[in-house]
C-alpha cells in the first residue's frame, strides 16, 4: 500500500511539475514576444496616411509591463489603429505626433473588432526606422536581457 501512495505522489508531482515548465513558457513567450502570435505574414501590407491620434496604452503589449504606443492613422481608404511597440523603445527611433503623414509597413489584424496593423516598419519624411524582423519578431525582444548583461 505504501508503494502505491508513494507512485500517485511522484506522478503527481510530475504532473504538477509539467504544468509549471508549460506555464512558464507561456508567460514568457507572452513577456517577450508580445503580439508577435498575431503577427500574420501572409497580411503584411503598406499603408500611408496622417496621424489624427496617438496614445500609450498601459496594456502589457510589449512584454514586462511596457507601455505600448498606438497611433490612428487615416488613409485615402480608411482609419485604422497602427500598433507600434514600446513607447520607450519607438521613442529613442522616431518621433511621432498627431498631424505628420507616416508610412507604415505591417500585418493587418483586428484590435477591438477595428482594423489594426502591427507595425514592421515606419517611415516620417526622410527616416525610416524598422521595428520588426519579417517575421513579426520584435526587435526589441531581448532588451532587458542586453541590459543587465552590459
């Protein structure tokens, strides 16, 4: 009897075990790759257009309690929100402000049932500044890593 209550407990703790490495992942793709699951390939398109708003949103949108910053952009065609990365880190690149005409390369997606696209790349004027790989991976994934390292 004992050595079955024994083999129920390390299965158990196995178990339990499992659930937390899966968990950790989870976390952490979410604290470093923030949007980058909704970052679709196959929807990467260019758009041009003026900012009509821009905000920071306290969601963790870019991993480790970032701030994210988001402008609405109004095309020919549309207004759509253009989600860039994290304030800080957008802020050191390029400067963005209600009333400037950027161009913006990204993945469509849906944010709050309203057209968005993730950014990639962001060009005001005569600067460019790319902010994702081709893949949608962040280029500031990893930072706070660099950081602590240096």
């Amino acid at each position: 009897m004992k050595s079955k209550g024994l083999i129920i407990g390390i299965a158990a703790a196995a178990i339990s075990l499992a659930g937390s490495m899966v968990l950790a992942q989870g976390m952490r793709h979410e604290g470093h790759r923030g949007m980058h699951h909704m970052y679709d390939v196959s929807k990467v398109e260019t758009i041009k257009g003026e900012v009509t708003g821009i905000e920071t949103v306290g969601r963790s949108c870019c991993g480790a309690g970032q701030k994210g910053l988001h402008a609405t952009v109004k095309t020919d065609k549309e207004t759509l929100l253009v989600m860039f990365g994290p304030e800080k880190y957008v802020a050191e690149k390029i400067k963005i402000a209600k009333g400037d005409t950027i161009e913006v390369t990204g993945a469509r997606t849906t944010w709050d049932n309203k057209p968005a696209i993730i950014a990639k790349e962001v060009k005001k004027g005569a600067t460019t500044v790319q902010l994702r790989k081709d893949d949608g991976t962040p280029l500031w994934a990893g930072e706070g890593m660099r950081r602590k390292m240096r």
